[in-house]
C-alpha cells in the first residue's frame, strides 16, 4: 500500500479515478445529451461528465456484485447497467445530495427466477412520450421489459416478459417506439433480427427480419425518422424504416416493404432503406447522433470508427461521412481491451480527439509513488505498467501520462529506484524483472504536461518500440533507429512505430500506447519461478526481489546492485514459502520482509562502496496465524506493522520482535498496510474498505477516518482473488466463474510444479485436493462409486476414506424422500434406487456454484478410471440427465472421484481455497496418511461451500455463526465434545430428520424411519414428540456400509429423559472459556478406565472402575469462582494412602499440560519421584466404580468409552437410553 498523509485528515477524499473499461460491446453509453459518458468498470460502472476525470463508481448491491455486461445511459441523471449475476440495476443523480443514488429497493432479476439467472447480454431504453422502458435479455434466452416510473419510484413494474425463451440467443436489443406502439428488436446469433411487439403482460413475436449473414451484434434506433440500424458480424449495416399505416399494399421493389404485420387496426410495415458497406471487420457498435439530423456512428473489429449520412436524393445511396482510428493501421493495433476513445465532431470532415479516462482494465496487482512524490507507478493483470501524474493544464487533475511497459506476462510489482529521472525495475508472472529507464520524449513531456523540471541527458534514446513478436522494449535513438545491434531482425516482425511527437495535453490512447514506452536496459537473471515482490532502499542502491516459492530455497531474496545491475549479495533466507511483501527503513540499512509463512523476518544490511551488500538475519517471527499480507516499517523506524489473512494487524518492535500492539481485529482479512509521515496506521481489507488509525499519548490506538470500498466487491470474492494474486478485486469474477487448474505446487500455490512427476498428473487441483506425498491415487478412492447395495438401503465402501462423500450423499436420498413424503408425491416406504442416487448427486454438484448464474463443471474420465479428468459445462438443468448418461461411470468405481472433482471444479480452486481461509482450514480437502475427507470437503459436499466450521461461533472472530443445508439434511459430531464448541444449532436440528453422524474419523448415515415421519404431527417441536409423563421411544436408521462393521442397516432404539432437557438446546449466545474453579475434594478429571476392566468388558463401560484424580485449592489458577448458590459438588476424601501398589501423584497429574510428568510412582515410595513433593502432600489418584461418580463424571466417562454412535447421537438427545439392534441379528450391545 502507497500512503500520502493530509495533515489533521479527518477523512479520506477520493481525488481521482483511474481505470479503463470491461472492453465488452454495449458495455459504454454516452447520454443522448452528450454530457455524460458511463463505461462498465469491472464490477463497477464508472460515470465520466464529459471535460473532467472519472467522477463516480457505481456498484451493484454487493449480493449481486459481478462483472458488468451491459450499459444504458437513458440520460444526463440515470445509468441503467446489467450484470454476469443475471440481474439489472439502476442509479440516479441527486442533484440536492450531488451524490449517485440507487433507483432501485432490489436488482432486477432478467430470468424469471433468481435460480436461472444467467448473464446479461443486453440493454435497450426507449419507449414513447408518456411512458420509459427498459429491455434487457440474458445468456438462458430471457427477454424482459421493464418499465421506469416518471415519478422517481424506486420500483420498476414488469411490463412484460417472452414466456418462453427466445429461439437463437440475442446479443442486441433497441427500443423502438412507432406512433404509440413499443417494439424491441433483439440482434440474434442466427443472423436474423427479432421483432417483439409490446402489449400489456406479453411480449407478442412477429416474423424476424432476414438478411445478415452473420451474428447481429449492435442495434440502433432514431425515433425521429422511424430509423433502425442493425450491424452484424458480416461487417455490414442495415438502415430498416418502420412505418404504421391503415392498410397494408403490395411491395413492388427492393426499397418496398420487405415484412407486413397487423397490430390491432394498422399495419406495421418494415423496409429496408440500405446495405452499408465499409468495415473490414465485425460492425461492434452503432449510434445515432441525438436530434432531428441522421448521422450514424459505427464502430468495427478493424480498428475504426466511422460517420454515414442518408443519400441526398431518393436515389442516392448513404455515404461515409469522415472514418477516424486507424483503419488496418498498428498503432491502434496494440490497444488493450478497455481503452477508450472520443472525437469532437464539429466538422465532420476534420474530426477532434479528445482526451478520455485511462487506467488498467485489469487486476491491479501494484501501485506505489515515486520516490519524488509527483507520479503514481501501477502494474496490472492487463500486462500493463502505467504512469498517472497532475496535469498542469488540466487544472491539476489526475491523468495516465505514460505507458512505460506493454508486456505479453501479468506484471506484478514495480518499483522506481529513487535518486534516478527515472529508472524503473517491473515483475511479471516470468522469472526476470526488468530494469527501464525513461527516454528523452517521456522526460520532456512531463516536463511540459506536469510542470517538473528534470535535466534530460542528450544521450538518452529518444523513446522505445517493442516488436511484434518479442518481449522486450528496444531504444530508439535519434533517426527513429533501433539502438540495438539487431535492430534488422525487428524491423521484418512489424515493431509498432515510434515517432517523437509532442504528446497531448493531456495525452491520448494512441500516444500513450506508442510514444512513451521505455526502452529496456537490463535483465536481472537468478530466480527460478515468477517473480512476485519488489522493493528498492531508500538510498536508492539496491532493488530486493522475491519469486513464489513453496520451499526455504527458493523463497529466498535477492538483492541487486544499481550501479552494475548484478546480485549484491547471495540470496538472503529466512522464509519456507512466498515472501509477499518487503520494506526498507528510512536509512537503508534493514530490510523487513513478510511471507506466506506467517513469520516477517528482519535483516540487517551494510553496502559497500562496490555495490556489494552484506547482510544477517536479526529475526525471524511468528507473527499471525494466518498469510501475512503486507508489511510497513515507522517512518522513526522502531516499529514495524504486519497485515494479515487472520484478520489483524499487528505492531511490533524492530528490536527485540516484541508484539506492542495488536492495533485492529477487523471483520475481514487484512490485506495492506502503510504508515503515514505523521505515524498513522493505514488499513486496507479484502472487501475494499479503508480505514486510517490514530495513536493517541497513552499508546491506545483508535480510528480516525474510513473509506467504505468502491467496488462492491463481496468479501468471498474477494477472497478468493486474494488467495491468487493478493490484492486486487476484479479478477475475481473471472476466477470464480471459471475452472482453474493450480499455478504451482506448494501451499502459497507457487513454484516449483505439483506433483508433474506422478502417476496422475493429468489431474487438476492436486496441492488443493490431495496432501503433500500423495504419488498416486489411493485405492479406496479409485473402487469407490454410488450403486446402492439394494433398494431402500445405502453404499458400500470397501475402504475407508471417500465416507463423508457416500454419507452426505444417502444423506441427501433420504431427505428427498422424506421431503416427498411430505408433499405426498413419495410413498412412505424405504424404496429408494440408484436413479435417487444421481439425482441427489446432481443436487449436491449444482449447488456448489458461485451463484445461480454460474455453470456446472460435470466431471469424466477421458480415458480409464485413475487416468486423466476432463470437465462439461453444463447448465444447472442439465446436470442430472448428463449423469444419467453416464450412470455407470458415476455409480461404479471411481464415482467418487468424479463427484470431488465436479464439486472443486464447479466452485473454481480460488473459491475453494478462500472458503477454506474463510474458517481458519487449512488445504487439502483429503487428509492424512488414510485419505480422509477433511471437514471441508464434507462441508463443501452438504452446501456447495468448503467452510469447514460445523460449529456455532466462527473460529477466529468467535461470533455467532449458522448455516444450513439446502437438502435439508444435518449433523451430529463427536467433535462437538473434543472442541468443547457446539454444533450450529441448524445442523443439529435440520428441517428434515436425517444426519451424517461424524465419530471422529469416519462418517456414517442415521435417519427417522419412514414410517415413524409419515405418522408424525406437523408441528412437531422435536423429532419426534417427547411425552410429557413418560418417555416415547422411537427408532433411527443407521447405515455403515464400511467393513468389518459393515456393511449394515441397524436400528437404533432412542428412549429420551424425561427430566431436564429431552433434545439438545440452542447454543448460547456468546462463546466463553471461562474455567470454572474446581471445589476442593471435587472430581478434578478421570485419568482413565481400569485396563482389566476394558479387557473384560469391553462395550459395558458403564460397569468399569476409572482412575480419578480429586481438586485441591490452588489460589494461584485462574479461573471463575463456583455459583455460590448452585447446588455443591459431591466431594470426596482420599482416604489412606496406598502402600502395596503404584500410585499416581496428583499434582503432577493437575499440572500435566505444563510439565508432561504424571507417570507411577512405585509401591512404597513416600515421595514423587517427578516432583520430589512429599506424598502427603502431592496427594495421590483414586480409584472409583462408575455406579459411584457424580453425574458430570459419569458423563465425561460416557463420552470418552461408550461407542461412537452412542456419544454422538446424545449431543441431540442428551441423557437418552439408547440400545442398536442389528435387523437380521441380535444386539451388538446392550441396551444402556
């Protein structure tokens, strides 16, 4: 994070905004006024009053938030946009407030239901003079309209929407109003124009219009003259006139009427006025120029724009007014998606540019000032490096002066050495950063543009070009010769020409992109995987780097001389994993560092007259528990601050590494960190939000200002670009709605390749899903698929390993059922088949999407089970007849597999590992030497999200957290006791009586008979009813399909307490760790059960002797004192002391956490032998008969002996009777 502290700021005021556009057609509208120009910005609509900066970001409600598609400028006040999410919304100007307001209580959904939103492909505003209409289609076929109350209401009233979906997908819409009738025309991928008339509650379909060969990919409508302009992907454009008469005539030529419809009492009549022929490419866009003169603008993939006027006589033919951009020409060649451009056209034979908005039309990856504090330095995802600096002439404003670097890699820092006019060192996702310097037109130009006074050397090139086919900037020198000795082999691959003109005022598209590259001066040669952070001392000799690494030797930092331009030291080590961040101190003489690792370390650093460096590692710390994210150094340079994924910022000493302070716990993942001169802390988080932090004189710290976020960004999409690339937002959307394979190998997803060597590297995900080891798919995972063993009952699994799969999905075919029973579509009989078994497979894939409108990766085999996984995108709607299709390959063996793969695929690998980061989880979802689901992977399996929190409070905020699961099925875990955290209260009462039961390392099925929910009340409160006098027993159905258990269908048989509580209560409100103090003689803690005991008895745990150990006052732990008004605890008396056997030392047990000594003293001993505390003193264990332990400790014996499903079915019915009857057996074990 780059800082510039305001003396006294009480708030932070966005200055300017820079950023380029979505470079998708019809995401840019300029107002029929000409005043205001808004462009799709990532997920975000940027708003730009014509002779000014950016001046707004608009962004959707952040539920919705995605990128935009779609944008519609009505007029001066209102901007229309729709989304990838499937919905529309809409903004107005407050001219009271001068602040854009939403004009909209909700986002508009285009698909009938909010489940089949799909993404909106185009807007259209018309109407006619009483009445204003919104058209929008999206990618399902849905074509809507809406209409835009006069009176400023804030709901839009559907007007009409197709009641089935278009037939060929549209891509075009206009609005047009002919006498008092409202048509929308749709620009269709058959090539055909769609014409829909609309009536109250329908849209009406009329026979298309023919005549493209192509998709027709723009629309345009001039009310004025009856005028409609379509423009296809054939390179032409057809001028339609629509016309409503009395009475329909005969066509008698080709300027005739080509269609004929009745609309009620008149005839709507369509002719088709001209074919315009010019483009060399797809015709992209068209707009009429507002008022009564036809002029029509079209724009084209052959880089030009082009003006056409209507024939002077009947006779004529439309004509090309003037053609501006550079048709076939290179300079427009190398624009980048997103740039825009605008002309004033006054005369149309002498059109003007003018200067537009500029910024990256992708992820920001880094941004920092220069060291002179004049000029902001950006690198991006889009391969970009940009230069943004005031513009004197511009009053001051913020504009994009320079384009040092259009490179073919994802840059990802930069950094200006300081002291230098300017030399400038870029990283990209390759393993070389680059050294620049600027050339003597840059120089001059910001001289001239931005007011500075730099020397410029005579010896410097004049600027740079870069060829076609290469990588590097070459310098040009005076002649316009490339300086480099091969300057002959470039000039045959077509470099773009550089030509030393004076650039604009402020500068344009065109001479950004080919007049102010720098020539590139060196490459720095040494790291073995992508470079990822740059930092350069203050001093300005030397430049730290760092690469992604996923172990010790390939984190470490190298440090480069910039006086020879070669490594000044050997690598600096300390970290096992990505260094993401570095800071140098104010003298140059420490070099901090943060990584992946959790840990910052802090070197020391002396450089020599040579250029040489010498450097020790004062520290390494463990600073958080999760990613550190950025690192800042004071500007007094005696503390430190470090940001992190656990959500905290920290200060701590550059001394001793001490923690001083923990300055902020803030809701989301901390992401940068700056201090200010003044020393204020500077915050940064995923969801976009700033906050600024004051230290007052007693060393407390407190808020001062914040900035809510600009994108509307929601944090788990932020999160799950963060976990990528570590900072930058509008990635996201293109990370989540697509299947990733990982970058690298390793934790930090870097470096180093995963696994390329192994038996199955063709599959995908491998450091996310399987753990580090793993060189070949595990046999239970390879046999398993989901045939039921028979009708009505549940999976085998030969191996343990894939269980929570198989468990959640018998889980899911049952809730089915159940929820049929409740319908009355399902009969009230255990029947269900393998069909079922897909079916809730298909459910269980489809809910793992981002969102409704986002498809389903459907996983297969491109070859034998085990070899290689290939992905179908299908609709939601598809999946489960996609399945079908291939039922044997999903119901036998390898199923399970393709169940895990479609789920990580569907949700996308970032989504995935930042659902993971979300709960405190760590990768990967199978776990262990064993191959085990990981709780995440259950989590991901039951509600399509890899939060693996099954708990009632978030593991690090410890607020309360819930969630439910969309089949309706919940779970019971044993976990609950070992955690000492209860399961959320949804999972432990879902809506329908069905449970993954979890023991601990396995994970079986447990549901209500069917018969027993048939017969049930509706408003039942428990599962089922509990009598009031007497206990009502009831049966669950257990299923374990793994050997040597079994597999086997038994009955549980639960009988409930009839005093306290019958089923379990809702968790507290608030998580507390109290301990509460022990009275002394009370029951301290069991140590264990009598060894012969379990030997003899094994299931009667309920009948064996344990090893007790009693509490004792110790005034020195602390702890909350007992309710002095709850009933006491028994106590008891240790009695005499044992003389003729082993004997356990009580304080040593009690302290065992600390010490790790609690072994047997022998017989006889007076003393402990660990200790040394004299036996009547250290006290000793007794041992007791369960009969005889109060009821807590009967409990905690229960829970720690009695078989797992017994320990886990009583975290629902607590204190209930439970006996397991085999159905075809007797009872495993008794009744208890």
């Amino acid at each position: 994070m780059a800082s510039e502290a305001r003396a006294n700021a009480s708030e932070l005021v966005v200055e300017a905004v820079m950023t380029g556009g979505n470079g998708t057609p019809g995401a840019v509208c300029g107002s029929p006024c000409g005043a205001l120009v808004a462009y799709a910005a990532g997920p975000a609509v940027a708003v730009w009053p014509r002779g000014g900066g950016v001046e707004a970001t608009l962004t959707f409600p952040s539920k919705h938030a995605a990128r935009v598609t779609a944008v519609v400028c009505p007029d001066a006040s209102t901007v229309i946009a729709g989304n990838a999410a499937g919905v529309v919304f809409g903004w107005r100007w407050s001219p009271e407030k001068r602040v854009w307001r939403a004009a909209l209580r909700k986002a508009l959904y285009v698909a009938a239901g909010k489940k089949d939103a799909k993404p909106v492909a185009a807007l259209a505003v018309g109407g006619t003079t009483t009445r204003r209409l919104v058209a929008a289609t999206d990618a399902g076929g849905a074509l809507v309209v809406w209409e835009v109350p006069a009176s400023g209401s804030t709901g839009w009233p559907e007007v009409c929407r197709t009641t089935a979906a278009v037939s060929a997908l549209a891509i075009s819409l206009a609005v047009c109003n002919v006498g008092e009738r409202v048509l929308v025309a749709a620009g269709r991928v058959d090539a055909r124009l769609g014409l829909y008339l609309v009536a109250d509650g329908a849209l009406i379909a009329l026979p298309p219009l023919v005549g493209h060969e192509d998709w027709v990919s723009s629309l345009a409508w001039h009310g004025p003259s009856g005028l409609l302009a379509s423009g296809s992907q054939d390179a032409r454009i057809r001028v339609w006139r629509l016309e409503l008469g009395d009475e329909a005539v005969p066509a008698k030529s080709v300027g005739a009427a080509v269609l004929e419809a009745v609309i009620g009492e008149q005839v709507l009549r369509i002719r088709l006025e001209s074919v315009l022929a010019g483009h060399d490419g797809w015709v992209t866009g068209l707009a009429w120029q507002p008022g009564p003169e036809l002029v029509l603008a079209s724009a084209s993939m052959d880089k030009s724009v082009a003006l056409w006027g209507p024939p002077a006589s009947a006779a004529g033919v439309w004509a090309t007014l003037c053609r501006m951009g550079e048709l076939g020409g290179n300079t427009l060649g190398m624009l980048h998606h997103g740039a825009l451009h605008a002309w004033e056209v006054a005369d149309v034979a002498a059109p003007v540019p003018v200067p537009t908005p500029s910024g990256h039309s992708g992820s920001v990856t880094d941004a920092s000032w220069t060291p002179d504090g004049k000029f902001v330095v950006s690198v991006s995802k889009d391969q970009t490096t940009r230069w943004f600096g005031r513009v004197t002439s511009a009053c001051g404003a913020w504009h994009e002066v320079g384009r040092p670097q259009i490179h073919g890699f994802d840059l990802t820092a930069a950094v200006v050495v300081p002291h230098t006019a300017y030399t400038l060192v870029s990283g990209a996702e390759e393993k070389i950063p680059r050294v620049f310097r600027a050339p003597r037109t840059f120089l001059a130009g910001l001289n001239r543009l931005c007011g500075t006074e730099l020397a410029i050397d005579d010896q410097l090139p004049l600027g740079a070009n870069v060829p076609a086919l290469g990588l590097s900037n070459k310098a040009v020198v005076d002649g316009g010769e490339s300086a480099c000795a091969d300057a002959g082999n470039f000039e045959s691959e077509m470099p773009v020409p550089f030509a030393a003109v004076e650039v604009g005022d402020p500068p344009l598209e065109e001479h950004l992109i080919q007049n102010t590259l720098w020539p590139e001066v060196h490459k720095l040669y040494g790291h073995g995987y992508e470079v990822y952070s740059l930092a350069t001392s203050p001093c300005g000799r030397l430049v730290a780097s760092s690469s992604k690494a996923s172990s010790a030797s390939a984190a470490g930092i190298r440090l480069w001389s910039t006086s020879s331009w070669r490594e000044a030291c050997e690598p600096v080590s300390g970290h096992k994993l990505t260094v993401v961040a570095m800071a140098w101190s104010a003298d140059g003489k420490v070099l901090v560092s943060a990584s992946r690792d959790r840990t910052f370390a802090v070197h020391d650093v002396d450089v020599a007259d040579d250029g040489s460096a010498a450097v020790s590692t004062r520290m390494v710390v463990s600073a958080h528990a999760r990613i550190i994210w950025d690192v800042a150094l004071c500007p007094t340079g005696a503390r430190l601050a470090t940001a992190s994924r656990d959500k905290t910022v920290k200060l701590w000493s550059l001394t001793d590494g001490s923690l001083l302070a923990t300055v902020v716990k803030a809701s989301a993942p901390a992401t940068a960190v700056a201090f200010s001169p003044l020393g204020e802390l500077v915050v940064g988080l995923e969801t976009g939000k700033l906050t600024c932090y004051r230290e007052d004189e007693s060393g407390a710290w407190s808020e001062a200002w914040s900035a809510p976020k600009l994108t509307g960004l929601p944090q788990e999409q932020a999160a799950a670009y963060l976990d990528m690339a570590g900072g930058s937002v509008e990635a996201a959307y293109a990370l989540y709605a697509s299947m990733l394979e990982p970058a690298g190998g390793g934790s930090d997803g870097g470096g180093g390749g995963d696994g390329g060597d192994l038996p199955f590297a063709k599959l995908p995900f491998r450091s996310l899903v399987w753990p580090d080891g793993t060189t070949e798919l595990p046999e239970a995972w390879l046999v398993q698929g989901f045939a039921l063993e028979a009708p009505g009952r549940g999976m085998v699994q030969p191996k343990n390993g894939p269980c929570g799969l198989v468990a959640a999905v018998l889980a899911g075919v049952v809730a089915n059922k159940l929820a049929g029973v409740v319908a009355g579509t399902q009969a009230a009989v255990e029947d269900w088949t393998d069909a079922e078994a897909l079916a809730a497979v298909a459910q269980i894939v489809v809910q793992a999407r981002t969102d409704d409108s986002a498809p389903v990766h459907v996983a297969r085999w491109a070859g034998e089970v085990g070899e290689a996984i290939e992905c179908d995108q299908v609709s939601a709607d598809e999946v489960a007849a996609t399945l079908v299709q291939a039922a044997e390959a999903w119901l036998g063996a390898g199923g399970a597999l393709l169940l895990l793969y479609s789920l990580v695929a569907t949700r996308g690998e970032a989504q995935v590992r930042a659902d993971i980061a979300a709960d405190a989880g760590e990768p990967p979802l199978i776990v262990g030497p064993a191959h085990l689901c990981s709780m995440e992977l259950l989590s991901l399996v039951v509600r399509g999200s890899a939060s693996g929190n099954v708990t009632a409070f978030h593991p690090l905020s410890r607020a309360p957290a819930d969630w439910t699961v969309p089949l309706g099925f919940g779970l019971l875990s044993k976990s609950e006791l070992e955690m000492g955290v209860p399961v959320a209260d949804s999972l432990k009462s879902p809506r329908l009586p069905v449970w993954i039961l979890h023991g601990g390392d396995h994970f079986t099925t447990a549901w209500l008979d069917v018969a027993t929910f048939a017969a049930m009340p509706e408003a039942a409160d428990c599962v089922p009813p509990v009598g009031e006098d007497a206990p009502v027993p009831f049966n669950l159905v257990h299923w374990n399909g793994l050997p040597p258990a079994g597999p086997r269908r038994a009955v549980v048989r639960l009988t409930p307490r009839t005093t306290g509580r019958a089923v379990a209560g809702k968790a507290p409100k608030e998580l507390r760790d109290s301990y509460v103090k022990k009275v002394p003689g009370e029951i301290d803690s069991i140590v264990q059960a009598h060894p012969d005991d379990k030997k003899n008895a094994p299931d009667a745990w309920n009948t064996w002797r344990y090893e007790v150990v009693l509490a004792v006052d110790e005034p020195d732990v602390e702890g909350v004192e007992p309710n002095p008004n709850a009933t006491p605890p028994p106590t008891f008396d240790l009695g005499e002391p044992p003389v003729d056997t082993a004997w356990r030392c009580a304080s040593c047990y009690r302290g065992r956490y600390k010490t790790f000594c609690f072994g047997l003293n022998e017989a006889g001993a007076t003393a402990c032998r660990h200790c040394d505390k004299p036996m009547a003193d250290a006290g000793w264990s007794l041992w007791m008969p369960y009969d005889d332990l109060p009821g807590s400790q009967q409990s905690t014996a229960t829970n720690r002996h009695a078989p797992n499903i017994y320990i886990v079915l009583r975290r629902r019915w607590p204190g209930a009777k439970v006996a397991m009857v085999d159905e075809d057996e007797a009872a495993r074990w008794p009744s208890v």
